[in-house]
C-alpha cells in the first residue's frame, strides 16, 4: 500500500509475517514495500491492562506478556538492519532510509474492536481497563553505527516527518488518548540495540507528567488569563543565563529547575499544540537546532551521551489550546563514569536533586558549539 | 550529650571535627559518645538551593558543592564501621548500635538563622529559595558485611526507635515540611557503600509524591465522607489476592496497580499519621513482619535484590488527619540479572509499565516465606 504522507513525503505499508504492520519513509518506500516478510514468525500472545493508582492519580501499564521477550540477537544479528540473504530482520526490504513497525512485544496492544474506556473492571478502586493502544519502533538510519547526532539535514526531516505522520494517525485510533515519540540512547539506560532508533508509545490515558502540565498551565490561566508556557520560555529568553542556543523559530534551554545533570528544552518560539502544526520553516530549522544540540551532548564527556530524549504534544482532543509543543533531551550522566542514579528520594518521593547548576550546565553546552574545543 | 529519647530507648551525641552532629542509639551510647572524633577534618562548603518548576508544579534540590564530592574509599576503608586504631572512620567509637549522623555532603543544608520561605528569590515564574534542611545518614549495624535483613528483632526495633526519634527531631527543625527515612540498597541503584546503612531527609517542601496522596485523598474525603488509605486497604484486604503477609497489626501487600516488579506496600491496620503515632505493639510486630518481607525480597533471585525502602508520613503539621503511614518496599530488578530501567516513558512521561502481574508477584512473595523453598 503506498500513501502520500504530509507535506510531500511518501511512505508505504506492508504487513510483517505475524501481522503486525511496517511502514516505509521516505523516496524509496514504494520500492522497499516490493519485499516480503519471508521469516516463519509466530504471532505474539500480547495482552495489556492499565490499572489505576488511585493515590497517585495515575494509570500504570501492566504488560506481563513482555516479560517473556526474548533477549535481542547479537550485534552481528541486529533486527533493525536491513535484511540481506540468509540473515532476515524485522525489515525486509535490502534497504531502507526511515522505517516505522509495530513493536513485537508491545507494552500497549488494541483488542480487537476495542473502543477504550468501556470495559473498566473491578470494582471501586480497583480499576482495570484494556491496555488499547500501540508501540512503534522507528528506525531513523538503516546504518547499524549510526546515530541521530550523524544524520544529515535532510535524513532528521525525514524522521521528524514520521513522527508526525506517526503521531496523527496514532492519535486517531479508538481509544488513544496521547502519543509520544521519543529515543532512548545508551546502554545506561537499559537499551540493548545500538542501532538508531526511537519508539512511539500511543496511551489510552493522558500521561502523569502531561496531566501535571495542563493542571498547572489552566491554573494559570485562570489565575492570570496568560499562558504558563509563553510565560515561561519568555522568562527564560529574558533571563539568558540558561540558553544553549536560539535560531529564528527555535530556542533551546536549560530549565531554571532542570532535573537533571545536563537538560535541554527545545520551544519553537510561536505556540504549537502538536508536531502536525509545525510549519515548514519551523521544521527545516528544527533539524539544525536539534542535531547540534545532540552533538553537544556527545561531546559532554568524551564518549556518546547516554540521553532520553521526547516529543511532548497535547492530548488526542485536549490541551490544543494551551499546550506548548516542546522537546526534553537530557542524560543521566553527571560527569565522565558517573550515572545520576533514581535512589530513594527521586523513585519513594519524586524529589530531585540536581548536582550541576542549570546555569553551569548551559554554560557548558554553550561551549560545545561546532568547532569550538570539546 | 545523653539523652533518653521516647519510649526508653537511649542517646547520646557528640560533635565531629567539621561540626556535623553525630548521634549514638542504644544501650552503649553513652559510652560511645565518650570517643571523640580524632580526624583532621576540613568543613565542607556546603550550599544548597531548591527551585520551583511551574510546570510541573514541584521543587527541585540543586546541590551542586556535591558534584565534587570523593569518591569513597575501598571497601578495607569503609567509613561506615568504628573506628579502631590507625583507622578513623566516621564513627569514633571503637562500638556501636545503631548511629545516625549529618551527611558530609549533602542535598540540603540550613543556613545559620534560616527559617525556610522568607528567602525567595527570583521574580516571577523562576522561584529559588535556600535549600533548608538536613540530610543524615542512619547505620543499622557495626558489622560491614550484614544488611537489614540479617538484624535481629531487637537491632531492627532500635533503627525503628532511631527513625522516630529523627522524624520527631528534624520535623520540628525550623523550615523544614517533609521527613523521609528510606534505605537504598545495592549498586543497581547506585550505592556505593555496602556496610548496611540508611538515609533521612529532611525537606523544606512536601514532596511531589505526598502532595499528590495528599490532594488525592483529600478530594476522595471530600467526595464521600471516608478515608482512601482507610478504604484502599480494606479493598486489598477483601480481595486477597495480592496480600503477602499479615500479622495482628501489619499488612502487607503488593498495590493493585504496582508500579515496579516487586512491590510491597506495608500499612498498619490503623491508620497512624507517622512513626511517632505508632504503639508499642505495633513496633513490635512491625519488625517481624519488615524483617520477613527482606528475607522474602533476599530470595527472589538467588543473590540479594538491590532494593529501595521508605516510610512515608505525613508532612509536619500537616495531613495528620488524614495520611496514613506506610512503608513501601521496591526492587528495580524483574528477574535474575535483568533490571527495570526508567527510560523515556517512565522518566519522560511518568508513565510505568510493569511487566509483572501483580497477583503473580505477591504469589511468588507468599511462596518464599521461612522454611520455604526459595
């Protein structure tokens, strides 16, 4: 099946030997799509629940199938290379330039017909729910020593095009409330595939964190009839003192409260809602912005940043209005060899420290522009 | 200085040479404090901040003297065991029981004369205020090779008495809001230090986690007349299937909607608002009940599970209507050798997934009492 994604990008779609659906990116996707699915793969047994914590006012994913997953192949057997003769992977096609699939062992997974929100269980405050929704695992380059920070212009717009064809068409399943695209890179942080990817995760409840976001943003709407994001980014821009860098639709900083050691919060100067109300010109330089902010963060401490890195848009059908489109790219690592670890007081308490100044950790980054000594 | 601290359990403390307080628990505190502490020691410049995220409506710890903390000794070095001769640790005493002293580099630290909330600086949206509060660290045990779950009952009752007597003490510090007493064990989650040994922290916040208990159990009042921890634990009770164990005065559970692999929720059947409101009986029977829930947690995986521990009270002077005190107990690993990490939808969204039932858990909890085969 070949479809024009937005803006003039072209993808096409195959189904993978068990079912699940693979969707190619990019000029070359008509082509890839020619490539059948050739393993014998049986179909996965996924089954998820979302339950309700009701003293903490969120869902939690329960998702005990995964737990069985097989560990992934060696290097040499990498799943998200391209195939080639004798060694099939999760692509089929020889080769490919962006390539989006249903995750094999999902964390959320639709029942057939399922509408969300309908099938609560348990009684009192006990709530069950089907866990609806969709994992996607997005491969950025089909090269396995690549990462994002390597691509060139023209590759990351390709991504960020994915993304955003990803995040509408996820958004409008039954049942998903949010979708986020984001990567986790480095072994620190539990990846176990050193190819580039990212995953999408498409929710059948608004996220934890989002929730506090909009709770805080109508708050202050109400208290101020201003917006909390505009005021924020422009308290920021005013300040200075944390800016890593600023285009002409782009402004990168460091939280006045970041988290953690080295954080980064990428804001298009106008207020969008979601990736689909990016312009073009807010895209083609967002591509700039963000590949020099990841080779900053490579050139932190020597060898490649462990980071998380995420998209956060407005719920499916909610937030529109207030909801600042922004990404938060930070690492866990706080210096050469030393991890910032999640012990009692972040995981019991949800309390932070922060063992770097936000200003000393812009500073820093500042100085990790192109060129400059690393 | 001695000093009978409540319910008959001794203390004495002493001053060590860079001015942090340490305290003896115990039996043999008197004599102990009767060492001084001998070392050269430089005091440390500390200096802490926390700062407000608007958006996510917390605090943030910015400690940053801490990034230049030593890395500790080896392990023929621990700082943790008495002192003998040609070896001064951080405890003078040739002996101990339990002992509690203030952290060399802490998160929070007052300022002389400091009072917590007259000090806010910043303008606006970007609040910063001093860091005021008190971090201390809480050795359960003078042997280095023992953990928790090797204390006997009345060692176990001492930390207990240590961790009130803290709680009462710090929470009527001026500024602070929160006391934690929690337990990180293991490397997995960054411990370096082996001999058993604990933490208290004492916040000039409520932490993100209270304040959402607080404000869910507080509209939960509001909406029908009752108690959520009083009614949450009633619904655990009657279902059953997720109770570990049970005494007269404890139990414990894994929560419906666990957020880690092994998860246990440990309450007292009448709710109490923090440590200082539990009864004779009830210390009792909670070490019993604590020391069995370790044991279980020591034979999940053949090797000691890397562990996160914390008593969860009520903030001071606030919430002692309704809180109700808890202990919850952790482990980050789901299976031999394989870990739980937070990666982008935990740390980016606060989204959990957890790919073990819980039902399964407490099953495989219950199966590993004394005597059974682990």
């Amino acid at each position: 099946m070949k479809a024009a994604a937005g803006r003039g990008v072209t993808k096409a779609s195959i189904t993978l030997a068990d079912g699940r659906e693979l969707i190619y990116f990019g000029d070359s996707a008509d082509a890839a799509a020619g490539y059948p699915d050739l393993r014998p793969l049986a179909k996965v047994e996924a089954s998820s629940q979302v339950r309700y914590d009701p003293l903490l006012g969120e869902w939690v994913i329960v998702a005990s199938h995964r737990q069985d997953r097989t560990f992934l192949p060696p290097a040499d057997h990498c799943p998200l290379d391209p195939s080639r003769p004798g060694r099939l992977t999760e692509i089929p096609a020889p080769d490919y330039e962006v390539v989006v699939f249903e995750n094999r062992f999902p964390s959320l997974v639709s029942a057939p017909g399922a509408a969300g929100g309908d099938d609560t269980a348990g009684d009192g405050l006990l709530l069950t729910r089907p866990g609806n929704g969709r994992c996607e695992v997005v491969c950025f380059s089909p090269v396995h020593t690549a990462s994002f920070a390597d691509l060139t212009h023209d590759q990351a717009a390709l991504v960020l095009a994915a993304w955003t064809d990803r995040s509408a068409a996820l958004a409008a399943l039954p049942g998903v409330e949010q979708v986020f695209c984001f990567e986790n890179r480095g072994e620190e942080i539990g990846v176990t595939l050193s190819h580039p990817h990212g995953q999408i995760y498409a929710y059948p409840f608004v996220t934890p964190r989002t929730a506090r976001m909009l709770a805080t943003s109508r708050r202050y709407q109400r208290d101020t009839g201003r917006n909390l994001f505009d005021d924020l980014l422009a308290a920021e821009l005013a300040d200075g003192s944390r800016v890593v860098s600023a285009g002409e639709h782009w402004t990168a900083f460091v939280p006045h409260a970041a988290h953690w050691p080295y954080e980064v919060h990428l804001y298009p100067r106008h207020r969008r809602a979601d990736l689909q109300a990016l312009t073009p010109a807010e895209r083609d330089e967002f591509c700039d912005v963000y590949l020099d902010l990841l080779r900053r963060f490579d050139r932190l401490f020597g060898t490649p940043a462990p980071y998380i890195s995420g998209w956060h848009q407005a719920p499916a059908g909610a937030g529109t209005q207030e909801f600042a489109l922004h990404l938060e790219l930070f690492t866990i690592r706080r210096a050469p060899g030393k991890l910032k670890y999640l012990a009692g007081s972040e995981s019991g308490m949800g309390a932070f420290t922060n063992d770097i100044a936000p200003e000393a950790a812009a500073a820093t980054l500042r100085g990790l522009g192109e060129g400059k000594p690393g």
